[in-house]
C-alpha cells in the first residue's frame, strides 16, 4: 500500500506580498495626510489670528491627558495580567471545560496579553483626554478669598480641586474595576481560581493579588465617600442647593463614618492577603453595606421625617440664610439696590414733566418688527441681507445720547440664482458693506424709521467727522468662504457696491487687509482643497500669491475658538467704533460647583420670545460672571478680547492656562467702551434667580408668599418677555442712563397678571478709555406696594385689544388687504406710576411686507390712549397735556430720494481712497414711480384722516405697485 502526501501550501509570491505591503503603506500615508491636512488648517487659522498659542495648548493638554489617561489604564490592567498569569499553579488539575478554554485561548494569550491593557488604554486615554480642562483648572486655581459656612473651605476648592478629585476617584475606581476583572479570568482560565463541587479554591498568589486589589478599590470608595461631603454642598436639595439640617447632622457625618469604616473593610482586605483568612474582610463588607443602608439611608429620613418636617422654618433657617446670601453673590445679584414704590394710577394733566428727559427717548421703532422696512428701504439687490431681530444701540449726534435701532448690510449668496457659480460666490461676492441705523424714538409721516446712517455708499451722522470702513467681511452672514487680495497692480475683482462711478454699473474692490490665512502656493491651495472639498480652489487661475482664504467669519464662532472657555451671549450686535464697523460679543465664565448657591437651567433662564431655543454648552450652572468683552472686526477679522471681570477667579485661572490672550480694560478706546452695555443673557439669568432671590429672610424664602416670575410676552403667551434697552431715568436717579429693563408678577400658576417688581440695570459704561462708569451693572429693584395694584403686561395687553377704538381700527384694516401688528410693549416708572407703551404697526397682507408705524398705545392705571403719535397719545391720556416731550413731537417728512425733503449728509469717502459717489440721477421711469409713490402715500394719509377704508385699500394697492416698480429698477441698474 503506498501513500501520496499531500502538496504544500502555496505561498504567497513575493510580489503579490510586496503590492498589498505597498498599498497598505500608500492608504495609511493618505489618511495621515488627510489628518495632517485638517490639523495645519486648523493651526493656520489660529496663528493668522494671533491666537495660535491658544490651539497648540489645547494639542499639547490633550496629548498629555491621553498620555497618562492611557499609561495610568494600561500599566495596571498588563501588570494584573502579567502578574496572575506567571504566579498560575503549574499542576493544577483543570476540567475539560477549562481545558478546552486554554485551547482556545492560549494561541492568542501574547496577542491578549498586550492587546487588553492597550484596548482598555485606548479608551481611557480618550476618557483622560476630555478632561484636560478639569485639571488644568486644577492646576492653575487661585484663592477666592471666600469661604464656605461649612467646612470653612476657600469657595476655590469646590470650583476647581473637587470637579479634579472627582474625576481623579472616578477614573481610579475604573482601572481597579477593570484590573479586578482581568484578574478573575485569568486566574480562573490558568486554574488559579477554582469553582466545583460546591467549593471555592483560590491559590495563594490568586489570593494575595486579589485581596490587594479589594482593598485598594475600597480605600478609593473611602476616598470618594469623604469627597461626597463636600459635594453635599453643591447638591440639589428640596428646597436650596446646599447642605440642609439633615446633611449637615446626619448625611455628613454618616459619609465620615462610613469612609472611615471602608479603609477599616481595606485593611481587612490587606491582612487577608498575608494570613489568607476571607472571613473577617467578607463580614466586614456585609458590615459596610449594612451601615451604608442605615447610616445613609434610614438615619437621615427618620431625621428629615422626624425632626426637620414638623419644624422646618426653626432648623433649616440658618441654612436657608447660607442659600441666600451664596446664590445672590455667585450671581452678583447681591448688590441690589430695591426701593417701595407706591405707584399711583390717577391720571392729571402735566403728570410727566418731571419725566420728560425720560418719554423723549422711549423707542416706538421695535427692532423685532421694522427689519422688513429697512429691508425694503435699504437692501438695494438681492443679494443684501439685514439680520431679524435688528439691534439696539446708542450714538451720540449733535451732543445727545441717541438710541438706535442698527443692523448691517451683508451678503446674501443664495439669492445669487443662476449667477452663483464658484467664482461669483468665492472670489466676486465676498463681502457686505455698510451699518444702517435709525432712531428708535422718531418716525416719518408715513411711519417709517428716520435714518441717521443708511445708503450705498454709506452716509449719515455716524460717519460723518471720521474716515470710514464700510466694509464687512465678517459677519452673521458671510458665506462659508471667500478668496481675497491681489497684486496693487491687479485690476479688483471683488464686487463693492452696485452703484458705479463714471457711469459704471459697478464699483469693485480688492481686500487689503489681514483676515485669513494665505493661499498663495500650491501646498495651501491642496490643504483647503481637501479641507472645503473643492479642486476650483486648488486648479482656479484667479488665485495668486496674495490671496488669503477667509473662513469662520461669524463673530461668535471667532471668539469662541479663540476662548473656548468661554458662554457666549446670544445676541452679539455691531456698532461704529472708532470708523470702524466692530461685533461686540459677550462672554461669560460659568460654574455648577460654587457651594451654597442654588442651580439654575442657562437655556430656560436665557429663553423668550426673542430667542426660543438658545444653544448653551453647560446648561446647570449656579455660578456666572460677564467676565470678557470682545470685538470682532468687520472688515479684518481681528479677535481683541478683553478682561472685563479681572477679578473673577475662574477668569484668573484661565489667564494662566491661556496667556497673553486677554488685554486690560485700559487698552479700550472711550469710542469702545460707549458701545458696551450690560448683556442681555446675564440679566435674564440674574431676574430668573431675584424672583425668588429678591427677598432677604429666611421667612420669607421659605413661604414663598413673595415669589415673583417674568411675565409671558403679551403677543406669544407661551414665551416669556424678553427684556430692553431704554435711555430712561429710575426713580431716585439724577438723569437717565442707558440701561435694561424688566417686570415681575407673582408667581405660580393662575395668578393675578399684577406688576410685582421692576427691575433694571444700568448698562453704560462711560466714555472714558479704559475707565467703567461707576453706576454699570447696578441693579435696582422697584417693589411695587401691594396695596394699589398695577397692571401687568397681560393685564394690559387685554385692556389694549378690547379697547373700542382699537379693535374697531384693527377690524377694519384686515378686512381688507392689511394685517395690524403690536409691537413691544414697554413699561415705564414715569409720572409717579408705570406708563405702558406699545407701537402699533399696519403692513400689507400681500408679497410685500413693509410694516409702518401708524398708531401708539398707551396706558396709565385704568386709563387708555391710542393716536397717531407717542406724543398725541399722552397728551390724551393726561388730560390734553401730559407734560412730555417725545421724540415724535414734530413728525418727520418721509425723505423721498431726490426731493431734497430731508437733507443727508455728504457720503462718507470710502477708506480706501476709493472717491465719493454722486447720487445717481433719476431716470424718467424712476422719477414717474417715486412720484407715484408720493402720490399714493398722501392719498393713503388722507384716507386714513377720514376713517375711509376703501379709499386706503386703494391707496395701498398704488403704493404696493410704486415700490414694486422702483425695485424692479433698481434691479435693472437704473438706481
């Protein structure tokens, strides 16, 4: 009998071994580059901007983190390992089913060997990573200054040694956790651990590794139980966050004992690994655990259900006192000044003259309503845009505090149509030009806003005395990218602003400033090829080696790279400062770890009617500080971030962290720090918490019986209203001041919409260069007497809309092709009471929406007033003289362009030497619609004299054609 052996396997042939070699080394080359290629974008990005250190310090902590994230896993879990394989029984009599598993097993047991503690190191590397900024606060904390009632700890502990020590205990208890298992199975799989037959064997080296690792994950349970302590004072609690009677008399003490007691069960554990007796670590553990569910458990409910709850007030009080005054000092709201108000709701003749500095600024243009008008008026093509909601800020012009309703013009790229190709949308259409702003307290005749900055090319009273950028490259709305700059020799590309010179159609521009990083090589061009996934930017000849590609422009996502650390407002807005259009963007420093202070949720403190559903990163916070200001430079790019809160710690400790980020407030201009105001979203955490916070006793925090809220926006009942800016005096000031306002009506469900409270703050900070007005931020508190009862915003709201006047004029106008739209209603502490003011808008139910302003509400008490201006409104209601001046006093003639009814400053000179434009002449075809529009406009007056609503709708319908007709012209180069 012969037999054949088998053939050898085949082996794979050198070059077949030499290809997949080759390809493997190429694909992993391409992803390195592709990762090379995101990470130098990013650090071009930062270094054009000047805060490169800023990204290299945030690569190089977490690098670091993940270094030791990973070692501190890795070791222990391969020395565990390492450890229970080498000290395995080398006789140990195993079953066929542990036979069969060391068959399995042992072909893999180097690969599991390394591979276990490098999986596990991965992910623990990963977890360490996240966690950098938790240690480098650690790391960098300062002293406070302020200590805790407690444990009289300095409040820095809670806010960056405990969040550190907290993740220190967490991330060990992981490792021992893990090394604890690994340890199990490999002693189990090597015989080391035997279970059958009803019997547990442990092998004494099995033994000693795992008592160790017992008794060392208990020491870090101890550790964590005495950690928990200090973290009973930045709890939750019923009522307060904080310790109460029963933390402070039974949950902390019984955490002591109980951490004591764990390093008692660890020791017992150690002592089992030398004399190798289970019993007396075991039943210390069933010990424990009982303690846990009678010291932790019942002791502190029998005391909460025994002691606390039939005298709360007399226990908790001390502890409510600590709530109190924690929560109003890490909100900064513990400078409250509050003063009784007995408001009087009797109406008499000259009852505002005392107020007059005050009703002369009360703004009837709302931002949130006219951004339609000034698009219509003010948008000039497509391809503009102005930001909805407008914004509100204050200039001063011919030696007067103005309050303004601003926006600016920027691009609008998708309304591009069939022109917008790569070219037009990259290297042609980069940027927006101009700031627009009207007076918030004046109106034309035809209700529209009175400009004091408007037009292209720009001109007005914000310009008028100083060289002037117009441009805006950066902005809310810049598209994701453009290409600029070139050659001085090079012929402009970038288009300017339609209206031409010499005829021209168009005047262009070319960038001549620092704002992105340079593209003028092939390497850049491959980088943000791959980066924007474009080969135009890579293959596109009008590139050359002067363009710089500009991207993150939006103001807030600049100053968020460049402080990561910060929360930023939700409402940055542009101002004119220094002939330079700049955002001004507002950060805060936030914490959830100041002790005693109460929790609250950032996204429902901050959200109203004008801003739904905001965005925060750290949503339950019971700590905030405004503590830097930054501008943004429209036309550059340029992040200048300044320390406004120098003393806040949390601030200090990131200074260290990032340095040479922040300038002091002496470095800002007085032009600069005119345009500061107090932030929006800080106000409305701070009036979130004085509903509750205004009181000062702990009686009176514990009944609740004076709990205020913020009333709902009159016109979205589901939303709250949001607050406003007004130049207006508070009782007991000596003259108005810019500042923000709100209302409080009580609290809980189905109560009476009454005004309880008045809150302002005051929000300017001077004109000085780096000097803060004494009076911002100061809080002042009207507490309206109880005894009189003032109506609140709903209250009046309702009184407002069953008026018979008012709802006869809204009647009639939407039966026909008009809508009525109420604006904000404001209140007012003037005349010895609180004055409600609302515009009232009409706008046409058609295509076109141009909302003017054409009737004012008012009310005072029970008493209302509705007419054609602010100022006819209060002469009504005030028995035909109110005493007031108002802005509206002598309406304005609604400018038509070309008729030299309102004269306009000369337009500024743009700053690159550019030339002024003259005004284009009108066309016969455009001066035949404007004088259609004129026409229509005083038919629609008249009309509206008499109450005639079918003439109106007429006179509407000509109207509606007029602007149609001018904007088609316009459109048609003809502007």
């Amino acid at each position: 009998m012969t037999t054949t052996s088998a053939p050898p396997p085949a082996t794979p042939s050198r070059s077949r071994r030499a290809i997949a070699i080759t390809l493997a080394v190429i694909a992993a080359l391409v992803v390195a580059f592709f990762v090379f290629a995101s990470l130098y974008a990013d650090w071009l990005w930062y270094r054009q901007l000047g805060f490169d250190g800023v990204l290299v310090t945030q690569w190089v902590a977490r690098v670091i983190m993940f270094a030791v994230g990973f070692i501190a896993m890795a070791v222990p879990v391969w020395l565990s390992i390492q450890l229970a394989y080498r000290l395995r029984p080398v006789y140990a009599r195993l079953s066929s089913q542990l036979d069969r598993y060391q068959e399995v097993v042992e072909p893999l047991r180097r690969l599991g060997m390394w591979g276990i503690p490098t999986f596990f190191g991965f992910f623990a590397g990963f977890a360490a990573s996240a966690q950098w900024e938790t240690v480098a606060l650690w790391f960098n904390g300062v002293s406070t200054g302020t200590t805790d009632p407690e444990f009289g700890l300095d409040t820095g502990f809670y806010l960056f040694t405990m969040p550190f020590l907290s993740a220190v205990v967490g991330f060990a208890s992981a490792v021992v956790i893990v090394c604890l298992l690994v340890t199990a199975l490999v002693s189990y799989l090597y015989g080391s651990v035997r279970v059958g037959q009803r019997e547990l064997r442990i092998s004494k080296s099995a033994r000693i590794q795992l008592a160790v690792i017992a008794g060392i994950y208990l020491l870090i349970q101890g550790a964590s139980l005495w950690l928990d302590r200090y973290r009973t004072l930045v709890t939750p609690n019923d009522r307060i966050t904080g310790a109460g009677y029963v933390d402070v008399n039974a949950v902390i003490p019984g955490q002591a004992i109980l951490a004591i007691a764990a390093a008692i069960v660890a020791v017992a554990f150690f002592v089992t690994a030398v004399i190798g007796r289970w019993r007396y670590p075991l039943i210390g553990t069933a010990l424990l655990i009982v303690s846990s569910l009678v010291v932790g458990i019942a002791y502190p409910w029998f005391v909460n259900n025994v002691q606390v709850r039939p005298n709360q007030l007399t226990l908790e009080s001390q502890f409510y006192e600590r709530n109190l005054a924690s929560t109003k000092a890490a909100y900064n709201i513990d400078g409250l000044e509050k003063t009784d108000f007995e408001a009087v709701t009797d109406v008499e003749p000259g009852q505002l003259r005392a107020d007059a500095d005050t009703t002369a600024s009360i703004r009837i243009m709302d931002p949130a309503i006219i951004g339609p008008t000034v698009r219509q008026i003010e948008q000039y093509r497509s391809y503009y845009q102005f930001a909805e909601p407008l914004d509100v800020d204050r200039y001063e012009i011919d030696g007067q505090t103005q309050d303004t309703v601003v926006s600016v013009r920027e691009l609008n790229v998708n309304q591009l149509g069939d022109a917008a190709s790569w070219y037009n949308t990259t290297l042609v259409y980069t940027h927006g030009y101009g700031m627009v702003a009207a007076k918030g307290n004046e109106r034309t005749a035809d209700g529209n806003p009175v400009f004091v900055e408007r037009g292209i090319p720009t001109s007005g009273e914000l310009t008028l005395d100083q060289e002037y950028e117009p441009r805006v490259y950066f902005g809310e709305f810049s598209p994701t990218y453009s290409i600029v700059g070139a050659p001085e020799d090079t012929s402009p590309i970038e288009l300017d602003y339609p209206r031409g010179q010499e005829g021209e159609s168009q005047t262009k521009t070319t960038f001549d400033g620092d704002g992105g990083p340079s593209i003028g090589d092939v390497f850049h061009r491959l980088i943000y090829s791959l980066k924007f996934q474009s080969t135009d930017i890579l293959f596109s000849d009008a590139i050359n080696d002067q363009s710089q590609i500009l991207y993150d422009r939006d103001p807030s996502t600049r100053v968020q790279k460049a402080a990561p650390y910060l929360e930023l407002d939700n409402d940055p807005y542009p101002s004119v400062v220094d002939g330079r259009i700049v955002w001004i963007v507002d950060g805060y420093t936030l914490s959830a770890n100041y002790p005693y202070s109460s929790i609250v949720s950032l996204s429902d403190a901050i959200s109203d009617s004008s801003n739904p559903q905001p965005r925060v990163a750290l949503d339950n916070i019971n700590y905030i500080r405004n503590s830097v200001k930054a501008t943004v430079d429209a036309y550059s790019g340029e992040v200048t971030l300044y320390a406004w809160d120098a003393e806040d710690p949390l601030l200090q400790a990131w200074q260290k962290v990032y340095p040479n980020t922040l300038k002091p407030i002496s470095d800002m201009s007085g032009d600069l720090m005119s345009h500061v105001r107090y932030p929006t979203d800080l106000f409305k955490v701070q009036r979130a918490m004085l509903g509750t916070y205004h009181v000062d006793t702990a009686q009176s925090f514990y009944s609740r019986d004076n709990a205020w809220k913020t009333p709902n926006d009159p016109q979205l009942d589901t939303q709250l209203q949001p607050p406003y800016y007004l130049t207006m005096k508070m009782p007991g000031q000596e003259s108005p001041s810019y500042s923000m306002f709100s209302s409080f009506i009580p609290g809980g469900q189905d109560t009476r919409n009454v005004l309880m409270g008045y809150l302002s703050v005051d929000s300017d900070a001077g004109s000085e260069a780096g000097v803060v007005g004494s009076e911002y931020g100061k809080l002042r508190m009207l507490e309206i007497n109880a005894e009189t009862p003032v109506p609140g915003p709903g209250q009046v709201q309702n009184t407002f809309d069953a008026d018979p006047d008012v709802s006869s004029f809204s009647n009639i106008l939407q039966q026909g092709q008009s809508e009525v739209i109420n604006g904000n209603l404001l209140t007012l502490p003037v005349g010895g009471g609180l004055l409600y003011v609302q515009p009232v808008f009409v706008q046409s139910s058609g295509a076109t929406k141009l909302p003017t302003l054409q009737k004012v509400l008012v009310g005072f008490g029970d008493e209302v007033a509705f007419e054609n201006t602010l100022q006819e409104a209060l002469d009504v209601l005030f028995g035909g003289d109110s005493g007031a001046s108002t802005g509206d006093t002598d309406v304005i003639p609604d400018p038509v362009p070309g008729d030299g009814a309102t004269p306009t400053p000369t337009p500024t000179e743009p700053a690159d030497g550019g030339g002024t434009t003259t005004p284009t002449i009108p066309t016969l075809d455009r001066q035949a619609a404007l004088d259609q529009a004129r026409d229509a406009l005083a038919e629609r007056n008249t009309a509206l004299q008499n109450a005639d609503w079918t003439a109106y709708g007429q006179a509407e319908d000509k109207l509606t054609q007029a602007v149609e007709r001018l904007l088609e012209l316009e459109g048609d180069g003809q502007g």
